[in-house]
C-alpha cells in the first residue's frame, strides 16, 4: 500500500525555527510536495522538490531524500499567521497525488 | 478574479436527497479533480478528469458522479445522500504535465453536512 507519514502536531515558539517531518513509501516516484492549509481553508501549494537536496523559498525550504523516502519542511523566523496544518504529498507511478494527513502547528507567542 | 471557485460554500441537506456542487476554474488548466476531507483532515481524491480520461478512485461509491460541461467546469453530483457523506468536498486544478501536475490550485471548499 501507499503510506505517507507526518506527526498529527507540533508546537512552536514565535521568532523559532521548526522542521516538519514526512516519510513516505509510494508505488513510485515523480515529486513530493508541501502544502499549507489554515483552519477552515483550502490547501495552498508551497513548494515541490523533486531531485535529492534542499530548496529555499524565502523562510521556507524544503529538503528531500528519494533513497530514504524523506522529506521535511523548514520554517524560520515564524510569525503567528503561520499556525497552520502542512501536508506532504507524493506523486506516484500514475501521477496521482498521496497525501499526507497533516501536521497542525501551533505557534505560541 | 477567483482562480478556482466552488457553489454551494455550505450545503445543509437531508439523508437520501440528491445534490450537485459546481465547480468552475478561469486558469485554463487541462486536469480538474474532486476531493473528500473527513474530520480526521485526510484528502482523498475522489476524481481526477481531463478532457482525455476519467480516473475515478474504486473506493468512491457509484452514488458520486462527475459532470464536465466543457473543460473549465467539473460538477459533482451525489445521489441518495448519507450521512457519512457529511466532509468537505474540494475542486482543484493543474496543467496536464508531469512537472506541473502536482502543482494544484484548490477552490474554497464546500461544507456538506447530511441530516
């Protein structure tokens, strides 16, 4: 089967910097991806790694290890608009997105 | 200048009626999809259409149906509804190439709730 893994929470001190894990184990590989979701929204993308390595957009980035099905996004300097769920989503063999249940995060001033 | 929009935002109906949810996308986008959040926050895909191919994932009940107008547009409809069925429904779209396929653009979500 298909499995995506993230912790259901983690919690944060404003101005902190905080690294969202993702395992996965997928039938096939074609790119892993972030999205943010706020309470009672949709989900919006965030960022889409594909190759082994780091990407950086402003203060997030996102890290990605196909040999050991791995991921994590990386938030610095966190504001408090930042609370919010991350889901990590993989796109298989049939370019179908698997998603991840989420990772709610809590910022704490 | 709504990129992907959704009607109804809320839909407050009784067990067994049938229903529709309107979906409608202005960024030219080839593939449009259905998706399911439950309480528990898990995204399951229901559809996946372009103008080439229907993909329906098997666990969704034949209850569910989607309507595509033309291209911008992909309606869902739901016989005999149940309360299980109770979740929110999201629209979303993307261009049809690998590279961009999993970049999705979501609507607002529609909040069903079944009686």
């Amino acid at each position: 089967g298909q499995n995506i893994d993230q912790p259901t929470e983690m919690t944060a001190t404003e101005g902190a910097i905080v690294q969202i894990n993702c395992t996965y184990q997928t039938s096939g590989f074609n790119g892993l991806f972030w999205y943010q979701q706020h309470a009672g929204e949709a989900p919006t993308f965030l960022s889409y790694n594909v190759l082994d390595g780091l990407e950086e957009k402003g203060r997030f980035s996102s890290f990605l290890s196909r040999s050991k099905g791995y991921s994590y996004l990386l938030l610095k300097e966190l504001q408090m608009k930042d609370s919010a769920s991350y889901l990590c989503a993989v796109l298989d063999s049939n370019y179908q997105l698997i998603w991840g249940a989420g990772t709610k995060l809590i910022i704490k001033p | 200048d709504t990129a992907v929009s959704q009607t109804p935002k809320y839909l407050v109906t009784q067990m067994g009626n049938d229903k529709s949810i309107k979906c409608e996308q202005n960024l030219g986008h080839d593939t449009m999809y259905w998706y399911k959040q439950d309480s528990k926050k898990f995204l399951k895909i229901m559809f996946s259409y372009n103008n080439k191919e229907l993909i329906i994932n098997e666990t969704v009940p034949n209850r569910f149906s989607p309507k595509s107008p033309d291209k911008a547009h992909l309606n869902l409809h739901i016989n005999s509804l149940e309360l299980g069925d109770s979740a929110v429904y999201f629209c979303a779209s993307s261009q049809d190439s690998p590279d961009r396929i999993g970049t999705q653009y979501f609507g607002p979500g529609t909040r069903l709730l079944v009686l």
